[in-house]
C-alpha cells in the first residue's frame, strides 16, 4: 500500500517536472521510516497477542474491558454534568424569578424535577407545608417545622451527592489497577519468551530483543487504559464539589426563605458560591 501511494506521488511529480519529481522521492524516502515503524508496531502487538498463551490473552482483555468501561463512563458522565448544569441554570433563573412559591410548585409540577436544585426544592416547600398543616404525624417528622425541612434538605444532598458521585469507583479502579495489570503481562511475557530463548541455540540479541521488547507492549497499554481513567476521575471530583457548593448555597437560602419569608443577603450568597462552603444543612463532605 505505501509502495503503491509512492508510485502515484513519483508519477505526478515527474509530470509537474523534474524539480517536484526530488522533492517527492526526498519526502518518500523520508516518510517511509516513519509509516515502517508505525506498521512493525502494530503487526507487534498481534504478534505478541497471538503468540501469547491463556494467560496473556485473558490479561489483554481485561485490559480491554476496563478501557471500554472507562470510556462509557466518561463520555456518560460528561454529557450527564453538561446537561444538568445547564437546566439547573434554567431552573434557578425560573426560581428567583418566581413571584410566590406556589408559581414555583407549579412549574415544577409542570415540568418535574428533573436535576438537582428543582428536586431539592420540591422536597423542601413540600415538606414545610406538609409539617405546617399536619404536624408531627410520625417519629421521623417531630421536632419543629424548621427542624423537619433541615432532615429533609439534608437528605435530598445526600441523595444528590450518591447520584453524582456513581461511577467514580470504577474509574479510581481503572486508573489505579491497570498499570499493574500491564505490567504483570510485561513480566509473564518476558518469562516466557526468556524460557523460549534457552531452550533455543544459538542465541543472539535479536531473537532476545524482539520477544522482550513485544511483551513490554502490556505495560504501556496499561498505562494507555489507566490515564484517561485518572484524569477523568479528578475532573468529575472538582466539578462535583463546585457544584455540591452552589446546591449547598442554594439549600442555605431556600431554608432561610422557608423559614422566614426573606431572602438571605446578597453578599452572603455571593460569599458561598465564591468561597464553595458547605452550610449546617447539608452533610460535610471531604473532597
């Protein structure tokens, strides 16, 4: 194929002129180690997974499971953060722009929770209501009306957090285990090609070089299968505790707007969303 692509490049250099037919035989042979290399490499790889035995191959492809698990759950997650930040942004224009909270009880009655802030909200005025015209009806319900929307603002958090935080385990797995799976393919490759080269005569650094550098290809597959995990994996921690921060800001005004009737001050609000500090409400989390 690359001799093929050669020839035409020759041919069309010959007929713009000798000066271009140079030029495109120096580019040739200079692309040519380059586009050898890239093929050894890969026939490598298939060499070393089809010379390889059980073991090798059942190490390759967990290796595989693991990099497919990794990237379902980054691109899942992804667009999961873009589409929730982007209707928690909807809904918290809506809310404050809201004139009572029976215009926001209706919109979310009419469009559902559907992220976050919105589900923390229903709960919220649902529960005040509820423990204001009914009372403690059950044990989980005594205290004060202000105590019962505290439990329950803290537990739609930590439901929220849980749901945010689904998959981050694996990932952590991934970028924490992979290496050591390739590296173990490296070594059970390595042994094996040494006993394939003893038992051999006339050993020579070529057929030592080949089989040891085929099985070193397990260890940079396992770090190919573990950086994307690690740097996933930290990004969704600080776009989880960013945004952890601002519903916490927000659970701290909506109680204070529950219990009250008044909105918390403006520079107070702007402190929380700016310094991300985690309020009394809601359960304090180390990221």
């Amino acid at each position: 194929m690359i001799d093929l692509i050669g020839s035409a490049v020759m041919a069309l250099a010959q007929a713009a002129g000798p000066e271009a037919a140079q030029a495109a035989a120096a580019t040739a042979q200079s692309a040519a180690p380059a586009a050898a290399a890239v093929g050894a490499a890969s026939q490598g790889v298939m060499h070393f997974i089809g010379q390889s035995d059980a073991v090798g191959k059942s190490l390759f492809g967990f290796l595989l499971l693991m990099s497919l698990a990794s990237w379902y759950l980054i691109l899942a997650k992804g667009f999961t953060h873009l589409r929730i930040r982007q209707r928690s942004r909807k809904f918290l224009a809506e809310f404050w722009a809201a004139s009572s909270l029976e215009q926001v009880e209706n919109e979310i009655a009419t469009h559902g929770a559907e992220e976050p802030f919105a589900h923390l909200a229903s709960h919220a005025i649902h529960a005040q209501k509820h423990h204001a015209k009914y009372g403690a009806l059950k044990l989980e319900e005594s205290g004060s009306t202000a105590a019962f929307v505290t439990r329950t603002i803290r537990k739609v958090i930590d439901e929220e957090t849980a749901r945010l935080e689904n998959g981050l385990t694996v990932l952590a797995s991934v970028g924490s285990t992979a290496p050591f799976v390739g590296l173990f393919g490296t070594v059970w490759g390595v042994y094996h090609a040494l006993l394939s080269i003893g038992m051999a005569d006339g050993v020579t650094i070529n057929r030592i070089a080949g089989p040891v550098g085929e099985a070193l290809i397990m260890t940079g597959l396992g770090l190919a299968v573990a950086i994307p995990a690690v740097l996933a994996y930290n990004a969704f921690v600080r776009l989880n505790r960013v945004y952890l921060a601002q519903l916490d800001a927000f659970a701290h005004d909506l109680f204070t707007f529950l219990t009250t009737g008044q909105q918390v001050a403006d520079g107070a609000h702007e402190r929380h969303e700016r310094h991300g500090r985690h309020i009394s409400l809601a359960s304090s989390r180390e990221a």
